[in-house]
C-alpha cells in the first residue's frame, strides 16, 4: 500500500516506511529545535531530504535523523535545507506595479502605516517594498516588519547587499513595477556587489517569527506574505491564515503569491477580492 501525500500542483507518492521515517525526522527535529515541519507539504519537505541524503552519502532517512540527534551543528544544517529562500526584487512585477496603482491611493489616507512582510527570506522584496514608499511620498510615516523562521537569513537580510550580478534583472523587474527613478540611485556598488543605502533600512524592523508556532504581534494594514503557504498543506495554510486575519486591521489589504489563494481558506468570507489577478485581497 502507498501513502498519497498531495500539494496543491501535484502527487507525490511514497512508500509507509518513508512516509514513517520523514514522520520521525520532522518530530526528532522540532523536539530539539522548536521548529516545526510537521504540517509542511511533504512533497517539497522530501525533494530536500532526499538532496541532503545525496550530499552526506547516506541510503536512509534514519540515518539522517542520527546526525540530527547525534551530529553537533548537523540540525542548523537541516534547518537551512527546510528553510525557503527563493526571491528577487520587484518579484512579479506585476504585483507591485498593481499595489501602486490600487492600494497606495488608500494607504495615503492613513496617518501611519505598518506593512508586515511575513517570510520575508533575504530582504529583496522588502527592500523593494522601502522604494516604492519612498516614491509614493509614505515612507516616513510606514514602519516595515520584515519577518523569517531563519535567524541566519534574516542577518544577511538586515545588511541590504545583494550580487552586482542580479542589478540587471532588478532593474527591469523595478521599471516595470512602476518606477519612478533611475534603479541605480538607490545602492553604490564595487566589483561584486550593491551596496542598498542605509537610509531605506531606517523604517524596516527586521526580527525571527516562525509563522507556524508565533502568535500575532501587532495590527498591521499591509500583510505581504507571497509564496510560503505553497509549502504548507491545508490545515496549516488555514491556520496562518487566521493568524493573518487577527493581525489584519479592519480593510487591511493582504497580498499572497501567484499560486496561492483565500478561496479555499476558512477564511474566505472575511476578505473581499480586491485584485483577484494579483492575489490582493481586502478585510472585510
């Protein structure tokens, strides 16, 4: 008998004794860390097992959990082979040309704006999100909550430096997003990297928020959480989602990634579809 395991763009199928040993891998990792894989969808949760396997050269996934429980340093290991840090920024620009145009009109009503970018991996599009207020005229009054599980990433997403080699791409990705300046006035660079100014780091807060197992921590009229909860199945997708929800002020907008969507959240009838292409939706 095979254990069906699914994710919301495909099957993915193994055998009871690895479905066990991913099982005992996941619980042996949160019991000693506090991270919590658990509710993850075990076909990604497996693609990285099985590239961690072929790396240390080992045949099982037993093994694997022994260099957990065995192996000082081994689980920080583990920790960043689970930890998704696929971003650029200005990614999609569609959708941040969409929230310039239709939400930053609503936001230049309030008297202060707070925007949490949950999942937020190595800073880019929080950094893209600090320009596009400072073109819009709001940044002094937006503070930024720029959220990881991974302290690590979230160091590296603090020093707001990113490789020369990506400018060419940001930078289209930042014109068709709408904007305004010359891409190059916001970072210096030498010969391998870019340097962002400091300045736009003023109004960002980096900090650690695993969205699994933290409770909301303030009320926010931006929440920006765009490509994680793909790697979470139902009930997990369900419960950050009422995290989300409580921490969403009345007519807040939220923003999820392109293969992600509320209809299928318990949370459905508390958000109206204010872009449905771009996945921006409105509390209610």
């Amino acid at each position: 008998m095979n254990i069906q395991i699914w994710s919301s763009d495909d099957k993915h199928e193994l055998d009871p004794i690895k479905n066990l040993e991913i099982e005992l891998l996941l619980e042996g990792i949160y019991r000693l860390s506090g991270y919590d894989f658990r509710q993850y969808m075990r076909s990604s949760i497996w693609r990285r097992i099985q590239n961690r396997m072929q790396l240390e050269k080992v045949s099982t996934i037993t093994q694997l959990l022994e260099k957990v429980i065995h192996e000082p340093g081994f689980i920080e290991v583990i920790l960043n082979d689970f930890s998704i840090n696929v971003t650029e920024m200005f990614r999609d620009a569609h959708f941040f040309y969409a929230f310039r145009k239709k939400v930053v009109p609503f936001l230049k009503t309030l008297p202060e704006i707070r925007i949490w970018h949950a999942g937020c991996s190595t800073g880019e599009e929080v950094f893209s999100m600090a320009i596009l207020m400072e073109e819009e005229g709001l940044i002094e009054k937006t503070k930024i909550y720029a959220t990881d599980m991974n302290e690590k990433i979230l160091e590296k997403a603090k020093r707001g430096i990113f490789p020369l080699s990506k400018m060419q791409t940001y930078t289209k990705n930042y014109m068709q997003a709408g904007g305004t300046h010359a891409f190059s006035e916001y970072y210096t660079t030498d010969y391998k990297y870019a340097y962002f100014k400091s300045s736009l780091k003023d109004n960002i807060v980096f900090f650690q928020h695993n969205l699994v197992t933290d409770q909301s921590f303030n009320e926010f009229h931006v929440i920006i959480c765009r490509n994680v909860l793909i790697y979470f199945n139902p009930e997990l997708q369900n419960q950050v989602h009422a995290l989300f929800y409580q921490s969403l002020c009345s007519n807040g907008f939220i923003g999820l990634g392109d293969k992600e969507s509320m209809r299928l959240s318990t949370s459905t009838a508390s958000y109206v579809e204010f872009d449905g292409v771009e996945r921006i939706y409105r509390k209610i």
